[in-house]
C-alpha cells in the first residue's frame, strides 16, 4: 500500500469494511473528505466495526449507505436523460463559466489553476476547440507541498493534460506549516496551473484574454436582465 496514494488508501480501508470514523484516525483525513471520495462505494462493516460499535448499528450503518449508493445512481442516470448529448456551443458556455470561475482576470494573464484532473482535461478542451489553441500554446506549473512527489506528480499531470514535460516550468512548492497541516494528504497530485502563451500570434495574448472577458461579461448582462 506504501505506493498508493492517500485516495487509493481511503477507497481500500472502505472497501474493507471501515467506517469513516476509522479511516479519519488511520490516514488523518476529514469525514468531510471521506464522505465526498467515497460516496459511491459500497460499504459493509468488517468485524472491528462491528465490534465497536455494536451489530445492530453497524447494520443500520450499512443500510443507510445502500439506500444512499442507490441513490446516487439513480440521480445520475435521470441527470445523464436530462442533459442530453453536449454541442459545440454547450462546450463554450461550460468553458465560459469555468474560466470565470477557475480563470486568471487580472493583468491580461490567459490562465486556470485547478486540483480537479476533470476540470483541467475540459478546459484544455475548451482552449482547443473554442479558442483554436494548439498543446504548443500551453505552459503547466504544478503548485505543491512539501510531501508531493515531484517526479510523480509530474508524470501523472503529463498523462492528464497531453502537454510535454518540456512545456513544464519549476514546480512551486508551498512550505507554510499551517497550510501543510490542512492539505497533508488532500490533494496527493498538487494544484495545476495552465498557463497560455501566445507563441507570437497576437490573437492569443492580450486579445485572447480580453476576448475571454468580454464573453463572461457579456453573458451576464444577457442572464441578469432575465432575473
């Protein structure tokens, strides 16, 4: 287990049969935490649950997540019915809420900082397809803390993005003791920041950015005189 990361640990120890109180004390992760990662795995206690907390609630325990697992798969099919298959321009809105969201406003900067490998891969997507960028346009710095494997992070963040290692800058890594304390094992990847350059193409500098603001701005006027 020494290899995998905190994740991993967590979905193991619950497949075990751990409750959350367990596998709080033995990683040093939230039940805040636990409970989002592993929401959808099913859980059936082990006998040291059992013997901790007693039979009876130990099967109510297990009760309660099977309702709640079926649950979850049950709003996510009707969710996949509702929305339906995605078209280019549904591609560009998404991406205009995610920049706005995720995105750098400030010094005509075209960037977005993200841990969420899903919301990194979508907007990578969305620069693509949308702002007609090429992976060459691209520039990645992983942010980290002391206990991030550098030589991992970088290979995991590689496969991820598509982007060469050798678009990747000199990782930034956080050394406050206070901040290590709250993200020691949370995010086991880091944070990345995707960073656009323009390559000597002025429609990808400047412009691009203000092109970028311009959608954000102009689509909110267009909601909030519907309101």
């Amino acid at each position: 287990m020494r290899s995998q990361s905190i994740h991993q640990k967590a979905i193991y120890y619950r497949k075990k049969g751990y409750s959350y109180n367990m596998i709080s004390q033995k990683l040093g992760l939230a039940k805040s935490t636990l409970s989002n990662w592993l929401k959808e795995i099913p859980f059936s206690p082990n006998k040291e649950v059992i013997a901790r907390i007693g039979r009876a609630r130990a099967k109510s325990a297990e009760f309660k997540n099977k309702q709640k697992v079926k649950n979850i798969k049950e709003m996510n099919a009707l969710a996949k019915k509702e929305l339906g298959n995605l078209s280019k321009r549904d591609l560009w809105l998404l991406g205009i809420g995610l920049y706005w969201g995720e995105g750098e406003k400030t010094f005509e900067n075209v960037g977005v900082m993200n841990s969420d490998p899903e919301i990194i891969k979508i907007t990578i997507q969305w620069f693509k397809k949308i702002c007609s960028l090429d992976i060459k346009n691209f520039t990645v710095t992983i942010h980290g803390y002391p206990d991030t494997n550098i030589k991992k992070t970088t290979e995991y963040w590689t496969k991820i993005t598509g982007i060469p290692k050798n678009q990747f800058k000199k990782p930034q890594i956080d050394r406050r003791t206070n901040k290590l304390r709250i993200k020691k094992g949370k995010l086991p990847y880091g944070t990345l920041k995707l960073r656009i350059k323009s390559n000597g193409k002025k429609e990808f500098g400047r412009s691009l950015h203000r092109r970028i603001m311009g959608w954000i701005e102009n689509s909110s006027k267009q909601v909030n005189k519907r309101v």
